[in-house]
C-alpha cells in the first residue's frame, strides 16, 4: 500500500518571517484561504482557514520567492503536512499542523 501527504493551498500571505538555519534559508508565514458554500436559505457562507507555511531553499524554494514573498500576496503553495510538537509559555504541550512547502508560487494579479 503506498501512502500520500500532499497539499495544495492557494490564499493570501498574512505575517511572514524570514531566517538562515544553517546557511539554508527558509521563509515561515501564515496562509488565509477562502471556502464558500451555500447555507440553507441560499446565501454564502465564507468559510476562512489559516495555515503555517515553511519552506527552505535546500527543499526546492527559489532564492527569489524568499526574497520577494510578502504579506498581502497571493501564492500557491504544495507540499506535505507535517505535526509540530511544542510546550508553551504556561508548560502546556500543544501541537500544530504546518505545511511544509515543496514549491510556492507568487500569483499576479
């Protein structure tokens, strides 16, 4: 049986940050999209998902994409989901999904 962990996101960049971890450099922002449906009485219903996104540029991530990505872009990302592991301020061990980008890619609009 083969398994499969891949995503495809489209939507708006919101916060980003951008680092060097050993000499690889690696972009880390958050990522609105949008899901509209119909409710019962016929009006859309806009539905907002946010995502943490990471890419590295030893992954595949443009030099360029790194240095030109900013908040209020829109991008296509694909990548795979990954479950991050921490304790918080207050000791408490959480977790959270993020994306780990394979390919982004700057929409123009």
């Amino acid at each position: 049986m083969e398994f499969l962990n891949r995503i495809e996101v489209k939507g708006v960049v919101g916060s980003i940050r951008t680092s060097t971890l050993d000499n690889n450099q690696a972009v880390r922002f958050s990522l609105a999209t949008e899901y509209c449906y119909k409710a019962k009485d016929g009006m859309c219903v806009v539905e907002n998902t946010w995502f943490s996104v990471i890419g590295f540029k030893s992954e595949g991530i443009t030099q360029s994409t790194i240095e030109n990505i900013k908040r209020g872009n829109n991008v296509y990302v694909v990548g795979r989901v990954r479950q991050q592991r921490y304790v918080d301020g207050n000791g408490i061990e959480r977790s959270q999904n993020e994306i780990m980008a394979q390919a982004i890619s700057i929409i123009n609009q």
